[in-house]
C-alpha cells in the first residue's frame, strides 16, 4: 500500500514537470537508465516527499521500466495484435514478493484457451475465476467480446472445487458453491409464500418501514437470486473466505443489475452489496488491479441517501433513529480513505479516515453499559444494536431492545397464521385435484381467497394453455434451443423471452422437470426425485440466511479498527509534500 502511494504521488510531480522517464536523459538508447539524471531526479523529489533519496530511487525505477514494458507491449500490439494482459494473482500463488504477471496473447481467442495458459503458468492454481473490472470472465467468449484490451489489469481469483467430474480441466471447472447457491435461490426465486409457507418469510421483499413491496415477477425472482447470493457471499466473508465471497457477489451483482431503479431506490440491499464488493476487495489486496472500487462505493453512496434520506432524515422519521445504519457510512469513509491513500491523495484519506474515526467512536459499545443490558437477559447482539440505535442510553436501549422483541414475536404469530391458512387452503384444492403448483399459484393471485382460486382455477382450465407467440418461439430456436422446450420455458415464464432464455441455458437447452437429470451442468443428479433434491437445496442455501433482517448492520468493528490502524500508520509515514 506504502509502496503504491509513493508511485502515485512520484507520478503527479512527474506530470507537473512534463518529464517523461523513457526517454533521454533519463533512460539511454539502450534502454538503460541515465544513473546521474536518475539519481537527481531521486534526490530533488525526495526532499519533496521528506523521504530518503533511496527509497524514492527504487520507485522511480519501478515507473520507469513499467513504462518501458508499456511502451514495447504497445508496439507489439500495433505490429501483431498480441496485447499484453496484467494479472494480479492470489496471495498462495504469488512467488518472490511479486503480485503480478504478465501475459501475451491475442484478443480473438476464447477466455477459455487464455484461463488454461494461466494454469499452466502459474502451475500452483487448481480451481480460479478471472476477473475484469468487477465481472467474471465467460470461458466460452472471446476476450475482445468481453472488454479485454490491450494492457487490462485483471485479477486472478482462487475458488472452491469444480462442479464438473475430477477428471476435468483446473481452467473449465466452475465453483460448485457459486453454482449450488444460484441453483438453490433459483427454485426458491420460482416459489412464492402460498407455494412454501416455510420460506415465505424471505421470499417477502420490503421497505425500509418493513412494508411488502408489490413487484413484477421477473423482476421479483431478479432480487430474490440477488438477496440470496449476496447473503451466501456476506456469510462467506464472515468466515474470512473473500475469494470465494467475492465469486458469490459479483453473481449477485449481475441479478441486481435486471432489477428497476424504482426497487432499488426502495431498498439498501444495493448499497451494502457495492461495499461488501469493495470489502473483499481490500481484504484481497486487489484495489490496484481492479478500476471499480471507486464506482462502487460511489453508488453505495447513492443508493443509502436515496434509501435513508440526505441527512438520515428518513431512517429517523421510519425508525427513530439511525445508529445502525451508521455503520455502513463508516464503512464507506474507511474504504474511501483506503483508496485516496493508494493513489497518493494523503490530505483526502485523512480526512476520510476522520469521518470513519468519528463514527467508530460512536459506535464501539461501553463494555459496562453492555454488561448492563445483558444481565437484564438481553443477549450480546441485542445489547450492541440497541446502544447504537439509542446512541449510548442504556435505558432507551432496554426500551427499544423489549419493544423490538415483542414486534418480532407478534410477526411470527401473523405469519404462522398465514401459515396454517395457506396449508389449508392449499390442500381443499389439491383435494380438488388440482397440482401443487397451480394451486400455489391460484391461491397466491386470490390473496388467500379459497373461493377465487377456485374460480381462477376454472377459468384457467378453460383457456388453452400460452406457449408464447410465434415469433418468442422462433427466436430460442435461432438460439439453438428446441422448440418444445422453448414453448416449455415461455410458458414457465409467463412469456418473458429473456428469462426463458436464461433458464434454458442454465438448464442445459432443457426446462427442468420434475426429476433431474444428471447431465444437466445446472442441477445435482436426481437421488430419489427431483422434488426431494429440490428440498435439500433449498434448506442447504436457506442455512446461509441470517436469523436477524439487520445482521449486515451488526459489525463488531474488529475488522474495521484494523485496517484505521493500518491507514493511519501508513499516513505517520508518508507526510504530505
């Protein structure tokens, strides 16, 4: 980090002084470096920078022969259309204190044959990903197609073991866990509260007043897979597994992206999934390689005033108070402080890192007052949120902290309620003759109704099935899909071409039926039916989810008083020009 603020701040007196290192007198005609006007340069700067003339040498060598290496990589490129590509490698694989590799290649081949050279050259790598400004290499695409130019910097991220057989290539295997998640959040993301009562809770999308949002479909299904990646990545990073953790939300990142910017606007989920990116990020020692962070924690910004108001106004006229939601803000200030620090803007990390110590001040809990609450029965969490939210009154917080578990247990009977009328309702039909699922559906239409499910039932009994229009049809047949299956999944989508698209690629060109198929890369192999190996999944992923809707604010700061000691040491030791 030391080193990169130092390189960033050397290139701002650079520019300002129009001296350009590969040329003379600073490197020869043999490339060379002029040691005299190097040495000057070095001594001149280093008084500027109160730092050893030594010190400031070394990197300006580093710039300088970095330039050089960008330079010959350029006309490679003119002259052969071979780019060269920057990788950042995984802390494992990296060999004599060095970071980064370079690689040659040409832009027209698949991501694929490019992922199988990085094996080979890096030899220590079994299972990976590669990243590019913050989305996924597709192996099956070229990389032109997919935004690598010449001199990308991309990141080379390590992920659990392959979902494919063990005889598999290292570079075609894929992340089982990312591929589990996503199967399992997408039979959950096909359901609704009438189909399966259990996981209605988290199938309800609300506002910050905890009001259900009333919302398409399609786009529904988009934020449940969002929500349910995130989550698994969020339980991920509490195991300190931020490579894997980051696969998870840049899957996640992709299903927000299908959602409007009216739900997004509604909801902070946006917001805290563009900081817990960026998170990763730091912990990965990946800021230099990946361009985003900063666009990200700009949204994450944009998403919390739209949700919370400019200046918390509305989070205070909902809840009463915004102690909680402070937490995310430090966050941000900490990570902005980190940034402004890499690229050499001390002034600016300082007084982010102000803000970020401001608040954790605020928000580290009085280890008497914390002892209090919790001998009046209240558990360790319930004492920290609560002193947040009150802003230290320990008895405002055994206030809140009592008035917030008798809300919580009154839910739980309104949703057992539900519950038990939803299973009744469900099987007068199902006796009926009707299928599970068209039941749900019927049921769910009638909010609860018996009696207008029925009658939806009937009507629909009488109006020959939808198969999509000609046109739908023909165009996933263009796409290599069958037709029988492309009426299927037009018809399971209710005529949305796009995710009837998505869901005959993640099914292999096949709808899913009722009992799995093993060749299907998307799904696990059938053991006694599909609807069992559905369950099992569903409960597996439903595991990762956080028995409390604000545990993404409940931060012990262990993590975050770490990385301020880290920038302000740094900052001791890199006084401003």
């Amino acid at each position: 980090m030391a080193e990169q603020n130092l390189e960033a701040k050397l290139k701002t007196l650079l520019k300002r002084d129009k001296i350009q290192l590969w040329t003379e007198p600073y490197t020869d005609e043999r490339q060379q470096a002029g040691s005299a006007h190097m040495q000057e340069l070095a001594e001149r700067y280093g008084v500027l920078l109160h730092l050893p003339a030594q010190e400031v040498s070394g990197a300006l060598e580093r710039l300088r022969a970095r330039a050089l290496q960008r330079g010959q990589g350029n006309r490679t490129f003119k002259e052969t259309d071979v780019a060269t590509l920057e990788l950042l490698l995984p802390p494992a694989c990296r060999k004599d204190g060095r970071s980064r590799m370079f690689l040659e290649s040409r832009l027209d081949v698949l991501a694929q044959e490019f992922m199988d050279r990085i094996a080979r050259e890096v030899g220590t790598l079994e299972h990976f990903k590669v990243i590019l400004n913050g989305k996924t290499l597709d192996g099956g695409a070229r990389l032109d197609q997919q935004g690598v130019g010449n001199h990308s910097k991309m990141m080379v991220l390590k992920v659990g073991s392959p979902a494919a057989s063990p005889s598999a290539s290292p570079s075609t295997s894929h992340d089982r866990s990312v591929q589990r998640t996503h199967r399992g959040f997408q039979i959950l993301s096909e359901r609704d509260g009438s189909e399966d009562p259990e996981s209605a809770p988290f199938l309800e999308v609300a506002d910050q007043k905890g009001n259900p949002l009333e919302i398409p479909r399609q786009e529904k299904k988009a934020l449940i897979l969002a929500m349910g990646l995130h989550e698994k990545g969020r339980a991920l990073m509490k195991r300190k597994r931020h490579d894997e953790a980051l696969c998870h939300l840049l899957q996640a990142d992709l299903h927000f992206s299908r959602c409007g910017s009216t739900l997004l606007g509604a909801v902070d989920n946006y917001g805290v999934l563009q900081l817990d990116v960026v998170w990763c990020y730091q912990a990965l020692e990946a800021l230099s390689c990946l361009e985003d962070a900063r666009e990200r924690l700009r949204r994450a910004e944009d998403c919390f005033l739209r949700c919370y108001g400019e200046r918390r106004q509305r989070l205070l006229s909902i809840k009463g108070n915004a102690g909680r939601e402070e937490a995310l803000f430090l966050r941000l200030h900490l990570l902005r402080s980190l940034l402004a620090f890499v690229d050499g803007d001390d002034p600016q990390a300082r007084r982010q890192l102000e803000q970020a110590e401001s608040l954790c001040a605020r928000l580290r809990p009085d280890g008497e007052k914390m002892t209090e609450l919790m001998l009046l029965g209240f558990s360790e969490r319930e004492a920290r949120m609560g002193l947040r939210a009150c802003g230290g009154d320990t008895h405002e917080a055994a206030v809140l902290i009592a008035n917030q578990r008798q809300e919580r247990e009154e839910l739980r009977q309104r949703e057992r309620l539900q519950r038990r009328r939803t299973r009744a309702g469900l099987a007068v039909l199902t006796q009926a003759g009707y299928a599970d699922r068209d039941a749900a559906v019927a049921l769910r239409q009638a909010d609860g109704d018996v009696a207008r499910a029925f009658q939806i039932l009937l009507d629909a009994s009488q109006t020959p099935a939808a198969c999509g229009t000609e046109e739908q049809v023909l165009r996933l047949s263009y796409l290599g899909f069958e037709r029988s299956e492309a009426e299927a999944a037009l018809a399971s989508t209710d005529g949305d071409i796009q995710s009837a698209a998505e869901l005959l690629m993640d099914n292999g060109g096949r709808v899913p039926r009722p009992a799995a198929s093993p060749d299907s890369p998307e799904e696990e192999p059938a053991t006694s039916s599909g609807s069992t190996d559905e369950s099992e999944l569903v409960k597996e992923v439903l595991e990762d989810i956080p028995r409390h809707e604000d545990d993404y604010l409940d931060l012990t700061l262990e993590e975050e008083l770490r990385l301020i000691d880290s920038i302000k040491t740094h900052l001791v030791r890199s006084p401003a020009p």
